[in-house]
C-alpha cells in the first residue's frame, strides 16, 4: 500500500477518501480542502476529523459559550481562565488551586468501567498540566431508571471505575452526585473533576515556544484502545437499536498515571519544560496541534518514534489513538538530559518525537516521508463556528402550564408521614453509601469534609489549615422546565452548598450536558443554560474558569433532560472552623433561613408521589442566595452555628432527616405560622438553609440575620431520637434510617 504522502496527496487530487465515516461533513471536508490547496493526506483528515469533531471543537457550543467571557465578573482571585487546561485561581498565602469538570459520558455507556476509570484519569492529567498536585476528585453521575435492569450493567461498572483509578492513585474523592431518571437510560452521564495545588509561580501553560526545543512524549506507549474515543464517540447520537459508533474505548492503568503523575512534579520542580499538554480527546492530534497554535513557531514530529504497544498501527492511528496516561512537553536542548534521568528514575517511557522549528506549519514525517504540513491553528483552533437553528419547544409551554399545584396532597397526618418516608426513601434521596463507600474519601490525610456534607473540604496547608471546598450540582428536572431559571439553579444550590461549609465561593467549572445540536429544541435548552449561567456568575461574581460542553447525548430522538452541571470552588481561611451538617449537640435551636413559598415543580414530591415533571421551577433570587452565603460564612467563622445544611430536592425534611441521621440527634419541628405542615416540609424554594444555633449564640446570631435583612424563623430544636413535627407525626431515627439506607443496596443487589 502507497504511503499517502503530502506530495501523493498534491498527485492524487481526486483520490476518494473517508471523510464522512471519520464524522466530517461535505462543506467540512471542501474547507480542509480549501485550507490546504490540496486534498489531505490520510494522516491530516484523521486529525481534522478528530480535532474539528463536536467534542473538541465546540463548534456547536462556541457561539454560546463566548458570553462566558464577554459577561465575566472582575475577579481579582482569577489567574488563569477559559482556554487552558484548567481555570487556576488564587485562594491566598501564595497558593493556587486549579479545578475543572468534564465529561466521560458516552464511552462510560459502552464499557462502564474503562469509561469511567479514564474519565478520571484524564480530568486529573488536565490538573497535572497545569503544574498543580491533584489533590481530590469529584465525580457527578446520572443513571437511568434505578430500577431498570441495565442500571444494575451500568451503574456498578462505572462506580467501581472512578473508584478504582482514583484510589489507586490516592486521590481522596469528597464530592459529587447520584441522580437516577428515565431519561439517561442510554445515556448515562458520567462527570468528573479534579482540584490540584500549586504555588503561583509553578502555573504551567500548554504551548510551544522556543526555536529547537525538543518536543517529548512521555508515559504509556501508544495502543489501538480509544482509536476515535471520545472525540468521534462523543460526537453522534446513540440510534435508538443501541450505540451505532463504537470505537475502541481507551483502557487506564491507574499506577501508570501515579508514576506519570509524581514524574512530572519533579520535572516541574526542577524546571525542565517550557511547556506542557496532556494527551487525552484526539490524542497526538490534540496535543502536538494545541502546542504548536499557542506556541510562537512551528513543529516538526517523527511519528514513526512514538512508543507504541501495537506495531502495526498506522499512522492515522498512532494520530487518532486517545491512549491513557500520555503527556506532551516542550524542553530546551540543555534540559532534555536531565529530564529524561527523571522520567527513567520513574519507570516512565520517555521519548524525543520532534522539535519546535521557525515556521508557522505543522510537519509530521513518518519514516522520513512528510504525511502532514498544515497551519496548526485550522487544526486546533480554526475549526468549523455553526450558528445552530434554535427555537423554543411548541410543548414548552405546555410542560410549564402542567403546574404541580394540581397534585392530589395527603389529607392526613398519616398520609404526610407515608410521603415523608418514601421521598427520603426515594433513590434520589436515599443514603448513596453503597457507592461512595467504595472511594476512599480520606486518603492523603487532608479531607476535611466529604460525602455526605454538602462540600469536599480540603486542607491545603498543614501549618495555617488554608483548604478550600467544593460542590458539584444540577438539576434536570428545573432544567427542562425552564433552561434559564433550572441553570441558574444548579449555580445558586452548588454556591450554597460551599457556602454552608463555611468557605467563600470563588469561581467555577461547568460540564453542560445536553442532546443534539442538531435539534432546534435542544439547542435553544443550550442557549438558555449558558445564557442562565453567564448571567448568575455575573451577579454572584463568581467567573467561569473553563469546563466542557457533551451534546449528543440522546437515544434516537429522545434527548436527555438538559443538564448543566456546575462545580464551585470556595476558599476557607481556616478548616477546624467548617461547618459540617450532622445535628451535634441536644438541645440547639433550629432555624430555618429564607422565604419558603408553594413551589413544587420539579420537585422530589412531585416526582416521587406523582411520578410528574410540570409547572415552572422555584425562583431564582441570586442577591438572596450571595447574602444567605455571607451570612452562613460569617456564622461559621465566628462560631455561632454548629451545623448547616442547604435545601434544594426534597425541601425542608429531607434536609432535616440527612441532618438528624449525619449526627445521631433528632429534632423537634414546629409549623411556622401561614404555612401549611405539606408546604413547610416538601417546597423547594431556593436560597434556603437549615442551621443549629447554640443557646449562646442565638442573640447574636439572629441580630446579625435582622441586620442584614434575611429572614431567619426558628422551627425546631434538635432533641431526642425522633424527628417529630409538632401536631402532625414523629419517625424515629431508626426507622428513618431504614427508609434511607436500605434503597440503594436493594435496587443493586
């Protein structure tokens, strides 16, 4: 077989070639053509169609995704934003935290465990870039229905993923979530983030600058798994039969990424790189076309050098494979001795594959015969802009006009009591111990707080207790009710939840998972989130530090609910002052703060009772929710609350049930005047938090809420081994225990 060369290529103009099996469309393939003068070699259409694939390109999102920059909040915490790696930003004393959350979603359908497993194995390499140390993982799951059979294939193979790589490498995982619905049953979502430390001075950004530099590709040798990965997989619609594209999903090897991981800290530590990229959608592609765009030259790669586990791949394949545990660097002459000493003190494969020339091209030569030449900017940064056709669904309205105020409300004190139980029953709100019992939570020494908690908190200084917390929200329900209120929900409950450990909310990462761009309907869902979510992070001034857009998701023509999922990052000054959400100590009052209104669609009552999905979501007040955080702060800092907890799904008893059962106490509740026992235990309205206050401390906690000017009403003491509302019913702790604890392993057993 002819080796498709740039000069065959330049000979053969009319050759045919597989541009649209590669995931490129026919206008797609006459600009590459366009760009080139010429048709591309296979080598160059394989990194085109991976690198201008939805995954990698955003070129359905962009368009959108621009407000995040144009909207941003002056954040002077800020130090690195949308467009590397990961956002980097200052949280004091010298240090800078990075954080980011992407997705995993579609190969994690297809090989539950690999999917997962090398979610997180690439969310921490992101990290790593940066020259941070990762130092926790969170990891935001959705699954199908929790009683479908393919649940029991999926959920299980994905948990024991996450777990397995992160434990290996002994990254303490402190947050996330576990949502099941109907809708993700082919499409499972599988989120992951990572949080790394570093101090300022050892931000590391992916470029490649330097004339002569020598380019190393360093870690695991390159095999046929993940050929296509996630930037063609996560690229198309699942056909309604099952999923149609399957390329080989990649395979992890958490103790190699460790050895990467701990090779790489001490080359950064010595100041060996000028740049650095980790290899992960669109592998070679992505990173030798990212380094050289950003960097201020060009690049010349011998792909027939690349280490590789299969012999017989070509080097289409070698460009496309997304195998794990692989980082790009750039290195000066003098440097690359010492580096690779490094990378051999490690075990870790090492290997000059080319250097950064004075051109502006990207040249790959293989076995001495140029198969690519092109401008790498049209690779990795130029590729196709679509202004997407959007346009409000007709059955919107309709969905919103289906208000749950019309559900059928229990009549009885026996029935409140029933519904009690089978929402905090429900396997959204049922204890998700049987799967974060399997992560190890508390490894490394530093985890201050995790699952359950409403954050991760994390210590990241020994000597002052400086940590920094984060939470990780969305909700589908508000979302497909109302894409632009549902986001700003998912942002306004992960701020509160940071919030309520005591930590100030700093900026963020999102993960927007949605259905096809190529439906109107799903792409005015996309417009509204990231318009919802700019607007939010203005008010709040919290800035989007970058994050990942996954579309496709959808079965036929059946999309997922809108998903935006948004992680907070908060700092706390000192961790022995968090607030965890576990009642602590008999005989403190309860206070309820915020407003509570009849709001009810989306809600778990609604879902769990009625099994309905109608009406419009709670309202969002995002000056309520920035003064209800500054007020759980300042409590916390100053000793006056002992435990906090946000309500979001399942209103007010759920929060009080995780609250009771996280701290072994029970608790007394009385009806606030002008509301009804239904309404004051199942409304969701947001900007909400159930705190404990100390006898002591309630003059002055309450003074500080009347002089701000946030509804503060106290409900309740924590007593005994009930929850008891007064007048209505009592559930012992044990029961209520059963009815939380039991669901999950029974579902998956």
């Amino acid at each position: 077989m002819t080796l498709d060369t740039v000069k065959h290529a330049t000979d053969t103009p009319d050759a045919a070639q597989p541009w649209a099996e590669l995931g490129l469309k026919q206008d797609e393939y006459t600009r590459i053509r366009e760009i080139l003068q010429r048709r591309p070699t296979g080598a160059e259409l394989a990194m085109y169609s991976v690198m201008w694939s939805e995954h990698c390109s955003y070129k359905s999102s962009k368009v959108h995704l621009r407000q995040f920059g144009e909207k941003a909040p002056e954040n002077d915490a800020l130090l690195v934003g949308i467009g590397e790696n990961a956002g980097v930003v200052d949280v004091g004393q010298g240090y800078a935290v990075t954080f980011k959350v992407e997705s995993h979603n579609h190969p994690s359908y297809i090989e539950p465990y690999q999917g997962a497993a090398t979610g997180v194995g690439g969310i921490v390499r992101d990290i790593l870039a940066m020259g941070a140390r990762p130092v926790a993982v969170v990891d935001p799951l959705r699954f199908g229905a929790a009683d479908h059979p393919d649940t029991k294939r999926v959920l299980p193979g994905v948990v024991a993923g996450v777990g397995g790589y992160g434990n290996c490498l002994g990254l303490p995982n402190v947050g996330g979530e576990v949502v099941f619905d109907s809708c993700y049953q082919g499409n499972p979502l599988v989120n992951a983030g990572c949080i790394g430390v570093m101090r300022h001075e050892d931000i590391h950004l992916a470029q490649a600058s330097g004339t002569g530099n020598k380019v190393i590709l360093y870690g695991a040798r390159t095999g046929g798994d993940g050929i296509g990965g996630v930037s063609v997989l996560a690229s198309e619609t699942f056909e309604s039969t099952g999923p149609a594209k399957r390329p080989a999903v990649q395979v992890g090897d958490p103790f190699q990424e460790k050895l990467l991981i701990e090779c790489t800290l001490e080359i950064f530590a010595e100041k060996l790189v000028a740049g650095i990229q980790d290899l992960g959608g669109a592998g070679l592609s992505c990173a030798t076309s990212e380094l050289a765009s950003a960097g201020s030259g060009g690049m010349r790669i011998d792909l027939d050098t690349v280490p590789l586990r299969d012999a017989t791949l070509s080097p289409e394949e070698i460009l496309m494979s997304e195998s794990q545990e692989r980082m790009c660097a750039i290195v000066e002459p003098a440097k690359v001795g010492r580096f690779l000493e490094i990378c051999e003190k490690w075990d870790v494969i090492a290997t000059v594959i080319g250097e950064v020339t004075e051109g502006e091209r990207l040249e790959i030569f293989w076995h001495g015969e140029q198969i690519v030449d092109v401008p790498p900017r049209t690779v990795a940064h130029e590729g196709p802009v679509y202004e997407r056709p959007y346009a409000r669904p007709a059955w919107q309205d309709a969905l919103q006009a289906d208000d749950a105020g019309r559900l059928a409300r229990p009549g009885t004190a026996e029935e409140l009591r029933a519904q009690v139980l089978r929402v905090v029953g429900s396997p959204n709100q049922a204890s998700k111990a049987w799967i974060t019992d399997q992560y190890d939570r508390f490894v490394q020494g530093n985890t201050v707080l995790a699952q359950p908690e409403d954050a991760g908190v994390i210590r990241i200084d020994a000597e002052t207790n400086l940590g920094v917390a984060v939470a990780t929200d969305g909700n589908g329900r508000y979302a497909k009710l109302d894409p632009y209120t549902g986001t700003q929900l998912a942002l306004a409950e992960a701020y509160r939840n940071v919030a309520a450990t005591g930590a100030r909310p700093l900026a963020i990462s999102n993960c927007l998972n949605f259905g096809s761009p190529e439906d109107p309907g799903v792409m005015w869902q996309f417009a509204e989130a990231t318009r919802g979510l700019a607007d939010g992070c203005l008010q709040l001034g919290t800035p989007v530090t970058g994050g990942n857009v996954s579309l496709y998701n959808q079965t036929g023509d059946t999309a997922i609910h809108p998903t935006p999922v948004v992680m907070v990052l908060g700092v706390i000054d000192d961790v022995t002052r968090r607030t965890p959400i576990g009642f602590g100590e008999e005989g403190q009052l309860l206070y309820l703060l915020g407003d509570t209104r009849e709001e009810f669609g989306g809600s778990a009552w609604s879902q769990v009772v009625h099994d309905h999905l109608g009406g419009l979501p709670p309202a969002v007040d995002l000056d309520r929710e920035k003064l209800l955080g500054e007020i759980l702060i300042s409590a916390s800092r100053d000793g006056m609350i002992d435990a906090a907890h946000d309500l979001s799904d399942g209103g007010l008893i759920q929060a009080v049930a995780e609250s009771a059962l996280r701290g072994g106490k029970g608790a007394r509740l009385v009806v606030p005047d002008g509301l009804s026992a239904f309404t004051f235990l199942f409304s969701e309205s947001a900007g909400r938090a159930v705190v404990s206050v100390p006898r002591s401390e309630e003059l002055r906690f309450t003074d500080m809420c009347g002089a701000r000017g946030l509804p503060a009403t106290r409900i309740g003491v924590v007593d005994g081994d009930t929850v008891e509302v007064q007048g209505e019913f009592g559930i012992p702790l044990s029961e209520l225990r059963t009815a939380h604890e039991e669901t999950i392993p029974a579902l998956l057993a």
